[in-house]
C-alpha cells in the first residue's frame, strides 16, 4: 500500500489514520521493517513525515508464519519453519509450540533467523540433545538465498571470521538475471548470521537483508530472500535427512526475474 503525507505528522499517527489500525498494531509493523519513506525503510515509530513524502507498507506474509513437520521418528522432529517466527528465547518461539504438542523435553538443536526460512531440528530428549551438539559439526546443511547482483563465478568458498571465529561456507551459483543471483550455499560452520555476512563480503547481499545488505528501488521484499533447504547428518548408524521446499515468496521473486 501506498500513500503520501500531505503535512507534517508522525508516522504512527499518519498510518493508524490510513490503516485503520491502533497505534500498537501499527508500531508493530514499522518495528518489523515493513514500511518505507521515499524509498528507505524506517523503523522509528515517531519519525516525521513531511508533505509529499511517500510512504509504503509492505504487505503481511504469513503464508510461513507456522510450521509444518516434515520428519520425524523416535529421536528428532524436523520442522519447516516459516518466517516472523523466532526459534526460541520467545514464549511464542518455534519450540514453545513444538513443546505443546512433544513435551517439555523437546531442545532446538540450533537456530536460524526470524525472517529466515526452512529446516530447523529438534532432539525429543536431553541424551538425544546432548550426542547431537558432539557431532553438530559434521552436519550436511544446504541453504538457498536471491542475492543482488549478477555473480561472476560459479562456485567460491568463503573462509572469512564472523564475530572473530572461523567460519566457512561454499557458494554455488544456480541461475542469473536481471540484476539478481539464486545461489546454493553449504555451511560447514555455524555462525550466527554466518550466509548473510559472507554474501555481502563477497559483494552480493542477500535480497532485503536491511542489516548486512542494501536495498533496490524496484524490488521490495519483506524479509532476507534466505531459505533453509536441506539437511542431512547420520545419528547411531541412521541416516537422517530432510528437505524444506522453497516458500511462496521466494518462488514468487524466482518466476518474476526469471531465475
């Protein structure tokens, strides 16, 4: 949605206006990044627009919001997690609502971002938990992301400190066109932010990565175009493996700009 301010006004009160909605509802979408004055996001609540400014608001996506279960046996249950939906550190994190249906003895056994979609594993008990975290190093995990920019390459490894600890990471270029790269990227580190960093080291930021990355005019995103696809890794002699398939959004940014 799209609008312009026709007199100096605070954001919040301005989009209540045009929105309809209370002052927390709206404060809640400009937290999360979902608005733009004259082309740059803005979070700050009280932020004075002035006549003529142009206001946009993305839209809401919670197609992903939840989480579907796509493995699971006696030890582990591996979901497919959506976006705007925290793993844990939340009373409404991911784990929360798996533990409403598993227990209280359900672990994450990692996390990724809010705004970041796909695979995410838990161990159903505490001796479970506890092998895994040994040997979470030689788990197989895949990634895909939309990045900015046409890569020149087809495939680059990445051995560069996030928050001064080693972290590696391979990158393999799928498909490009019209200013943008889908890549497949392995991880063979676990470093918080660790994909989003290294992609915008290398000069392709992921698509609306706000932090790390930069924006484009013509194309808005309400969140990093990064996607958590596959992961494999072998538990007492099994092989464990899942895949998460693409979310609508990223599909959506695909077809478009013909990736």
């Amino acid at each position: 949605m799209q609008f312009f301010a026709d007199q100096n006004c605070k954001l919040i009160d301005f989009l209540a206006s045009k929105l309809s909605l209370s002052k927390n509802k709206v404060k809640s979408i400009i937290d999360r990044k979902k608005v733009f004055v004259n082309d740059k996001i803005v979070w700050i609540a009280s932020y004075t627009l002035k006549p003529n400014d142009k206001i946009f608001v993305l839209p809401e996506n919670d197609q992903n919001k939840t989480f579907e279960i796509i493995f699971e046996d006696q030890n582990f249950i591996i979901v497919n997690k959506g976006c705007n939906l925290v793993v844990n550190e939340s009373f409404d994190s991911l784990e929360n609502k798996i533990k409403k249906n598993y227990g209280n003895d359900v672990m994450a056994l990692h996390r990724i971002d809010k705004d970041t979609t796909g695979v995410v594993v838990f161990a159903k008990n505490m001796q479970v938990f506890e092998k895994m975290k040994k040997q979470w190093d030689k788990v197989e995990k895949t990634y895909y992301c939309i990045s900015i920019g046409e890569a020149n390459f087809g495939f680059k490894e990445i051995d560069y400190p996030v928050f001064n600890k080693t972290a590696l990471s391979t990158v393999v270029l799928v498909s490009k066109n019209n200013g943008l790269s889908l890549f497949k990227v392995r991880t063979f580190t676990g470093r918080k932010h660790q994909i989003r960093i290294h992609l915008s080291k290398m000069g392709y930021p992921i698509l609306g990565d706000y932090v790390y990355g930069r924006k484009i005019n013509n194309i808005k995103v309400p969140r990093q175009m990064l996607h958590a696809y596959k992961i494999e890794f072998n538990f007492e002699g099994k092989k464990i493996f899942a895949v998460a398939q693409l979310p609508d959004d990223m599909k959506e940014i695909i077809k478009k700009y013909g990736l």
